[in-house]
C-alpha cells in the first residue's frame, strides 16, 4: 500500500507562513498514524509528540496518532493531510501552544484537585475540535464543560457555583457547537455532558421551539415530500450543495436521480448550534453564513434544505447574513419538496412557494 500524505509544516522561529511537504510514503513496518509519524521523522526532522494518545488533524478530523493505518484508509482514502489539532496555534510543526486550553482552568481552580488537572489535559482535542473557535476564539471550550460536569457529580454541593461561573463568562456554554462531524468515532456520551450542562443553564430547547423567522412572520407550506412521482426534469447543467438535517435518506434518494452534480463540502457537515438560536442567534448566524458562501464561492446554483426550519434560517435571514460576511448573498435556497415538485413536472405547484423565497430561484 502506498499513501499520499500532505504534512503540516511550521517553525515559528524561522517561518512566516506555515507550509505544507509531500510524502509518498510505501507501507512495510508502519501499523498506526504514529508509525508514519515517526518514519517520516527519520529522514526529515519533525516536530511532533512520539506518543499514541498525540492529538492530530487528518483531512479535518481530529484522531489520535494510535489510529491503525486501515482505519486511515478507511476513513480518508489513501490522500491524507495531517495537520496540527490548531494550526492558529502553532508553533513546531504538529506542536501547538496550548496556553489558552490551560489557562481556562483558572474558572474552576477552586473546585479542582491535581487529579481533575491531569483529567482535564486529556479532554485537551475537545476543547480545538470546536468549530466555535473559528468565530470566537475566548469561548469557554468544550473540555471545560465536560470538566464542569465531572465537577458537579463528583461534589453535587458545588453545582451551583460551578453553574455560575460558567453562566457568567461571556462567550459560554451557549456557543457550544456539536462536536459529532468534528472528531473521528465521537462517544455520544461527550455531547450528552455538556448540553447537560446547557439544560441546567436554561439555553437550550427542542428546535421546534425556535422561532428562525426573526423578522418575517410568513409562513412556508411546502407540502410533503413525494417520493414515488416519475423525474421527468432531471438537473443535469446543475451544481447543488445540500445541507443534510432531517429527511437524510429520502433527500439523497431524490438527488440520486437527478443526474446533478452534487457539491460535497466540508461546511455542510457543520452544525448549527439551532437548540440555543433563541438564547444565541450569533453563533447561528456566522455558521450558517459560512455554509452558504461556500457554496456561492463553489458555483452553486441553489443551496437545497430538508427541512421547513433550515429554509427560514437561510432565506429568511439574509440581511442576518450578510451582516455578518460583508456580502450580498444572492444564492437561492429550495426546500427538498420543491425541487421534487420541479423534478417530476409539478411547475405549478412549485411556483405557489417559490414565489415566496426571499431570492426566487427562477429556475422554472
């Protein structure tokens, strides 16, 4: 087996950007993504941590360097980039600063023994992992929820003050984005802890509970999704980005057919952060701008949802958008029951709500 591996490469002694070289690198001996590690270190100096729990990035996932070498292809492909756990931190290769994870133990320091210290230094990938810290670099950090669970049931006598603490800072536990897409074979136990914590802040609540028309109370019926019409309009001039949420399997179903082609980008695996959107729209708001530029700078034509609330978030709230890229967003968004609509012939139907969107698409 050969793989071809892009590596991170900075010295924040001697380089002004950071870099990244080339390996074409034969598997013989090497078992895990420290094996690669450390032959690659052989003939070019590396920096890097010659440990199985050193936190690494491979195609924008977070793995430890135990990772089998199967388990890479499996899950990357035989192209794999290996990057640092933040590149923003960087300072030796694949070695980071990790002051500012360090320095939010300072919130807690009165409610931790060196044991809970040491336990904390390993939650140390949860804290990078959060794609929070790409739009607001002071949050709180996900590890330092987790801690704060841990704290709470440990001593249930602190919770209170542990809850205020963490109530107080600003950039909080309501900017806590899910960390499923973002670290490889993620234990559903991590996300549970920490929207506990949430729940006991009173910052979360179902979605169906949250009102993504700010400023607009028209509502969309968009009818239900008919999964057995004949196509008789496939898409073939098309390029389409779909945000996956709620109706996965029938909208994929449906887009198989259609002879488009199907944008696979990165940011449609970001969350929206949408069970905290009444408490804190901003977070909301910046990803969503993120998701839908990406796909305008890709040369979509329309960025298609699956569900009513994502319409209104995209559509509805352009100016929200806007504002918070400096841009016009001009691209459309189709809820997946009108592109089927417009698929199977049904123009009518389809114009009843595409008439409504806030930018008509106009392709009928």
């Amino acid at each position: 087996m050969k793989l071809e591996i892009s590596l991170f490469k900075f010295d924040c002694n001697s380089d002004y950007l950071p870099y990244y070289t080339k390996h074409f690198l034969k598997i013989n001996d090497e078992k895990t993504l420290l094996d690669i590690l450390n032959t690659i270190n052989k003939d070019a100096k590396l920096g890097y941590e010659n440990d199985e729990n050193f936190d690494l990035v491979v195609n924008g996932v977070y793995v430890k360097a135990s990772i089998s070498i199967n388990d890479l292809v499996k899950n990357f492909t035989k192209e794999i980039t290996i990057e640092p756990i933040s590149i923003r931190r960087a300072n030796n290769d694949l070695i980071i600063d990790d002051n500012d994870f360090i320095e939010k133990l300072e919130l807690l320091k009165d409610f931790t023994t060196q044991e809970d210290i040491e336990k904390y230094k390993i939650l140390k990938a949860y804290f990078y992992a959060s794609n929070t810290l790409n739009y607001k670099s002071d949050y709180i950090g996900d590890a330092l929820l987790l801690l704060a669970f841990d704290l709470i049931q440990k001593d249930i006598s602190n919770e209170k003050s542990i809850l205020n603490i963490i109530n107080e800072y600003e950039i909080g536990a309501q900017y806590h984005t899910s960390l499923k897409n973002r670290i490889l074979d993620l234990d559903e136990e991590v996300e549970r802890k920490i929207t506990n914590i949430q729940d006991k802040l009173q910052l979360r609540a179902s979605v169906s509970k949250q009102n993504f028309r700010v400023n607009n109370t028209l509502i969309i019926d968009f009818g239900e999704l008919e999964e057995s019409n004949e196509i008789k309009h496939d898409f073939k001039d098309f390029n389409i980005v779909y945000y996956p949420s709620l109706n996965i399997e029938k909208t994929q179903t449906l887009l198989s057919k259609l002879n488009a082609n199907i944008l696979n980008l990165d940011t449609t695996k970001l969350d929206l952060a949408k069970n905290t959107f009444a408490v804190n729209p901003d977070i909301t708001f910046q990803i969503a701008t993120t998701i839908i530029l990406d796909a305008f700078d890709n040369n979509a034509d329309f960025l298609l949802v699956d569900n009513t609330n994502d319409f209104y978030l995209f559509d509805y709230n352009r100016k929200a958008l806007e504002k918070c890229s400096g841009r016009e967003i001009i691209l459309p968004v189709i809820h997946v029951n009108e592109l089927e609509k417009l698929a199977s012939g049904k123009h009518d139907e389809a114009r009843k709500t595409l008439n409504l969107h806030q930018v008509n698409p106009e392709i009928i």
